[in-house]
C-alpha cells in the first residue's frame, strides 16, 4: 500500500513550458466550459495525486479554476475557494503564503488550472498525495479508542461529556511535520464553525488520507506549526483531532484569522455553499461544542465580547460581540462554512445547550 504524502508544487512558468507537449493530452476549454475567456495552461503529468490547491503571495485574491484527470477522464472546471483560515498576521507561524482550499480529487494523475484577472507572479499549483494506509480501511481506526468510549460510559458525569474523537494517529499524523511548538490559552470565548471546502465526494477509508493531506499542506506548503482546526468532523458524524496539544487542552488554532486566541476551531469536512451538511456531521459539532463550552462556564447560546487581532473585517483590537458558537464568516470576509450549515447555527446552539443542560 502507498502511503507516501507527496507534495509536488509546480510553478506557472514551468506549467507553461509544457503547454505545447500536453494539449494534446487535454481537451480544450471551449470543449469543457463556455465561461468567460481566461489564462489557460495545459495538462502537467505528475505523481499520482488526490488533492489539489493553489498558493501565492501578495496583495490581490487570484480567481483560479482547476481540473484534473483520473481514470483516464478529465472532470469538469471547479473553482477554487480563497482559503481565509490562518494565524494572525504577527503570530510565529505566519508566513504571507497565501492560498486556496484545497480540494479532493481522489486519484488522479494531471492537471490544468486556468484564471481570470490579475494573476500573481509566484502562483503555484499544489498537488499533494497522502497516500493509502491499511489502517484507512478499518471501520474503527484504533481498537484504543473504543475502550476509552466504554471506561467514559461507566462513569457517571457531571458535565456535557467528551463525544468519541479519533486521535492524530488513527489519521497517520506525521509528528515530525510540525513547525514549532504548540501555543496553549488561558480561557475560551468561542468556538467557530467552518467547513473544509474539499468537496463531498469522499468515502469513510478517504478521511484519514484527507486530513493528512490538509495536514501537509498547512504544515509544508503554507508554513504553519501545525492543522490549523482543533477539531475536524467527517460527513459520517466522527469526529477526528486536528492540531495537536491535546483535545482536551485549550490549544491556539490557525483557523479563523484574527479570533484565534480563546477559541476552539470545528471544521466540517465538506463543501456546504450548496450541499446539505448530514444531521450526523452538525450534531457531532453540537456535541464537541458543549463538551468543551461546559468545561470553560460557557453558554451555548449566548453571546460575547471579543477583540480582533486584526482580520480582513475587523481591524486589530476592535471590540465586536458574537455569538459564543458562530460561523467563519461572522468573523471574516468569506462564504465559510458554507450557507447549508450557516443557516444551522441555531439548530447546532440550541443542541449544544440542550446537552449541557442535560449533565
């Protein structure tokens, strides 16, 4: 089995150079879309790979569509999402890498990328492979993990408990990635709710790989210490650990620019502008919510004080109130997490509070 975590980034120049070998292996745009004209730049064979991004850096937010080959078949254009998690601006693990979602592709084996507008010098194209693992596979990842769930049962608690949460190494977290040290706070306000942007198209064995994928390209493409979400949950209702530090501990994320500090980042994995979010996925960010909310005084459904770091809505040290349990885009300049779990936040508050109160 592969289990190689490649990360190939081809820059635009060297994409270009190929152009004329390869267009012959593409069909050509006009064929696939009738969008707008744009800059188009032909097929590039590479390793195989699953995920697909873009990164730059600068000024200005490219408009960047991508498609990929698999099977011997290209698929149709997709845009890119701007990604608009990350550190702030004067934290250690900020870098100025700029980049898009990244997107899941499963296995494929060329790409074409094209845009429209201005166009930054150093875009690069990123293809990353997180490879198979055995494990993958396996319905339960960790046969530890079930005996922490039945010692949990068998007491009593007195709080809204911990929900089951797969742990770094049942998704194949490389430690030896990692940029840094992890950076811990000393109270939570909030926690933010956000999607990944990776598409839907994935199975249970996908999730692992995808998160390592994320994983890599956080740590090795954008820079950061570590994933940037404290916690990610699957379309499959589980609920996995992000950044390490430990889940029970209150460990600084790099997820929503500007509010990191005395947060918790829960990413659903998915892409959810159009598409429902399962009932499975939205209640198991209820029940990471007022697991973490009842052990800090929080209330579910209430709102709070805040101050910005300095995102691209609020300028530094600008006092905003929010929801304690809001969505990404309440604090930045983006769709995240997607209209179909946005108009959920009431529904994931009101779960939340229920089982805080339930304890």
């Amino acid at each position: 089995m592969r289990y190689s975590g490649i990360v190939t980034t081809v820059t635009l120049a060297t994409l270009a150079t190929l152009l004329a070998s390869l267009l012959s292996a593409a069909p050509t745009a006009s064929a696939a879309s009738s969008a707008a004209p744009a800059r188009e730049v032909g097929a590039v064979r590479v390793e195989p790979f699953s995920m697909i991004g873009v990164t730059w850096r600068g000024g200005g937010t490219p408009d960047v569509e991508v498609r990929t080959r698999g099977a011997d078949r290209w698929s149709g254009w997709t845009h890119l999402h701007p990604l608009t998690d990350g550190p702030s601006a004067a934290a250690a693990e900020a870098t100025g890498v700029r980049g898009t979602e990244l997107l899941w592709v499963g296995s494929s084996d060329a790409a074409q990328l094209r845009t429209t507008g201005p166009v930054p010098a150093d875009l690069d194209l990123v293809l990353i492979d997180p490879g198979t693992r055995p494990a993958d596979r396996a319905k339960a990842p960790a046969a530890a993990a079930a005996s922490r769930v039945a010692a949990r049962k068998r007491a009593k608690p007195d709080r809204a408990p911990r929900p089951r949460i797969y742990s770094r190494s049942d998704w194949g977290a490389d430690e030896g990635l990692r940029n840094g040290s992890v950076r811990y706070t000393n109270r939570l306000r909030q926690v933010h709710v956000h999607h990944t942007a990776t598409g839907n198209g994935y199975s249970r064995k996908d999730v692992p790989a995808l998160i390592r994928g994320m994983y890599r390209y956080h740590t090795q493409t954008l820079g950061w210490f570590d994933l940037g979400y404290n916690f990610l949950v699957d379309r499959f209702g589980r609920a996995w650990e992000g950044r390490s530090g430990g889940p029970s501990k209150l460990v600084q994320g790099a997820h929503t620019l500007g509010f990191n500090r005395r947060s918790v980042g829960i990413a659903v994995i998915g892409s959810h502008d159009d598409n429902r979010a399962s009932d499975r996925s939205l209640l198991m960010v209820a029940r990471l919510a007022a697991w973490k909310l009842d052990r800090y005084g929080r209330r579910a459904t209430g709102t709070v004080v805040v101050g910005s770091d300095g995102s691209d809505r609020f300028r530094p040290r600008q006092r905003v109130r929010l929801p304690v349990i809001d969505g990404h885009r309440d604090t930045n300049d983006t769709a995240c997490p997607g209209d179909r779990i946005y108009r959920r936040l009431g529904e994931i508050r009101r779960l939340a509070k229920r089982r805080i109160d339930r304890f």
